[in-house]
C-alpha cells in the first residue's frame, strides 16, 4: 500500500528529537518528491501536536477495519 496525503500510519521507529515512540499514530501532512514524509503525532494526551520528517521504511499505513454488517 503506498502511503498517500491524509493518511493515518503508525511510526516503526523512535524519533527522540520531537518525542515519537515507534507505535504512535499520525496522520501524513506533506508528501515529498523524494519519498519521504511530514507525519503529524499526538505523543502523549498532555503533549502538543510534534511534526517529525520520515520516510516510508520508518512507517506502516494503518489499514481500515472491515465494516461489519449491521
């Protein structure tokens, strides 16, 4: 799956300079020619919103859950 603008990924990696542990959700912000990524997180509820540059081997897209017939 490629990861595209406003999509929701999962960082693979810790990014320590702005607070990221691999695990945190964000949404990607800015897509690069050069493959790489700006990536809005949410690190802890008290914290402000960091923006960290990555690239796609430090992310996973989050997949959609199936929807469930009602």
């Amino acid at each position: 799956m490629t990861i595209q603008l406003h999509d929701h990924v999962v960082a693979r990696v810790d990014v320590p300079e702005v607070g990221v542990r691999a695990g945190a959700a964000g949404v990607v912000i800015e897509v690069y020619p050069d493959g790489s990524f700006d990536v809005e997180f949410a690190p802890d509820v008290d914290e402000n919103l960091v923006i960290a540059s990555m690239t796609s081997g430090e992310l996973a897209p989050v997949q959609e859950a199936p929807r469930l017939a009602a």
